[in-house]
C-alpha cells in the first residue's frame, strides 16, 4: 500500500476493521528466509497470513520454531520479533496477506502455530484460493481507497475459512444422491480441482478414493472417457485459459499456479490441448473476455 494512503484508513469505518497493507504469491521459492530481530518496522497492529499449499517452510516466534508442511497456514504479528523461511533448498508455495485492523486480531488469535487444511470432498480450498486470486487482481490493478474497501470485504471471507473451518466446509451445498461410481467420480473430480497448483500422482488419487489404482482408473475412464491424468492436465489448461484472460500475470507465473516448472513443457501442453500457445491465447481473447476457445479435448 502506498504510504500517503496510510493516514486515510484512520477515517474508514470499513477500513480500520479489516484492510489489507500487502498481499502476495511465491511459487516454488527455495533458500526463502526472513529474519525480523525487531519486529517489522512500522507494522504496529499488522499480522501476517502464511499459507504453504505445497514443500516445506518452518515459522519462529517468540523463541519457538514450528515447522511447516503443505497445507498449512499460520498468523503471526508483525510487530513481534519473527523469523520465517523454506525448509534449506526444499521449495515451498505460499500465498500471503499483511493485514491489520481492530478485527485483526480477533482473526488472528490461535494461529501462530502452523494449523493444517486437508483436501476432502468439502474442503473448498478452490474457492479460498479465487478469493485470493480475486483480492490479488484488484490491489493489483491500483490501490484505491475503493479498491481497498473491495478487497477488504474479501478479506472477511478469505479470513473467515480459516477462523471458521468446519464451519466453512459443512456451508457447501450438499448434491442429491448418486450412486457409488458417480460418487467415487465426483469426489475425484473435486480432489483434482483442489490440486490445480500442485503435481499429483495415479496412487495419490486412489489412496484418497480407496480402490486400487486400477480400479480407480476403470471408473474414472468409464465415465469421462480420459485417464485420470490426462484429466487432470486438461482442468489445469482450462484453469490456465481463465488466468491469461483475466489477470495480468506472466505465462511463467501461469505456469507455476498451475503446477508445473518448466515453462517450456506448460506451453507445449497448453498448445497440445487448447490448439494455440498462451500468447496466441492471450492476444486473441484479451482482457475481459470470458469466452474459451474450443478444447481439442474434454
């Protein structure tokens, strides 16, 4: 936030509860370390959101080090003496938000040790992250007084999946009954949009589904007609069509929020699957247009 925006938030009812001060994103960050002695200069009454959703970090505060794993978050306060980085050359994925407000700590308390979010059929973590995405998007397109009243609306929901987590996940809309298969089917599907960022293998889908790898595949590919991964693959180029038409980021930044790090290899797979490169995407859908172009699949 720019600094001569500072002293309007004082005089913001929506603001001075709840307002964003940062807000960022490192894909695959090895040798990450942040060591704050004194606390953060400045950041009296601001807490820091850290969520890993994949490798591995470790959090001190207070002379306690916790470590950290994939899919776990923690809330620490800026103000206090804090050290936090990547587990050594294991990459870690975080997203993050600097925030403060008379509501901060009411969100924040409890969270200084690392607590986990596992994927399940109701765990919305899909949801969660397009509401980052969405706060991320506007704050940087310019930061506004109304910009920041917008995200800090956002900012309830985003904090409020993790104060509420059970809560937060039992709020989903049930489905009607299915049979098993179509069950088992969904529930993968769910899983694979859950991963979007990250790398999956055939025997993590079927340990989470309880059937054998094969039997797992049988079923999937009964109904969709594709394996498992060449679905999945297709629901992260999908994703990744969204991400050029919408946001401002790099095709690398895409590629990395999708799961993959070899650029190289993410352009061939979007050009495989959607038929063009993510510049030629890119350029003719343009900003704003939530039209696909045809898949060459699913």
């Amino acid at each position: 936030m720019p600094e001569e925006l500072y002293g309007q938030i004082g005089s913001d009812d929506m603001l001075m509860a709840l307002c964003i001060y940062a807000i960022g994103y490192f894909p695959f960050a090895a040798y990450h370390y942040i060591n704050r002695p004194n606390g953060m200069e400045g950041a009296q009454g601001q807490y820091l959101l850290k969520y890993c959703v994949e490798g591995e970090g470790w959090v001190e505060l207070g002379g306690t080090r916790y470590p950290v794993s994939a899919n776990q978050f923690f809330i620490i306060p800026m103000d206090k003496p804090h050290s936090y980085g990547s587990a050594g050359n294991k990459k870690w994925t975080v997203y993050w938000v600097r925030f403060g407000g008379h509501l901060a700590p009411y969100f924040s308390a409890g969270f200084v040790k690392p607590t986990t979010i596992k994927a399940g059929v109701t765990s919305r973590i899909g949801f969660r992250q397009n509401t980052f995405e969405e706060m991320y998007n506007v704050l940087d397109k310019g930061f506004t007084l109304d910009s920041l009243r917008y995200s800090s609306s956002l900012l309830f929901t985003y904090l409020g999946s993790f104060r509420f987590l059970t809560i937060y996940r039992k709020s989903m809309i049930s489905t009607s009954e299915v049979s098993n298969e179509h069950a088992l089917l969904n529930e993968l599907i769910h899983f694979m949009q859950e991963k979007l960022e990250k790398r999956i293998t055939l025997r993590e889908l079927a340990d989470y589904s309880g059937f054998s790898v094969t039997q797992m595949s049988y079923i999937f590919r009964k109904y969709t007609g594709y394996p498992p991964i060449a679905y999945f693959n297709i629901m992260k180029m999908k994703r990744a069509c969204w991400l050029l038409t919408h946001t401002s980021l790099k095709v690398y930044q895409i590629c990395y929020k999708s799961g993959f790090e070899d650029p190289y290899y993410f352009s061939r797979l979007f050009k495989k699957t959607i038929g063009i490169s993510p510049e030629q995407y890119r350029q003719k859908n343009g900003s704003g247009n939530s039209e696909f172009l045809p898949l060459n699949s699913l």
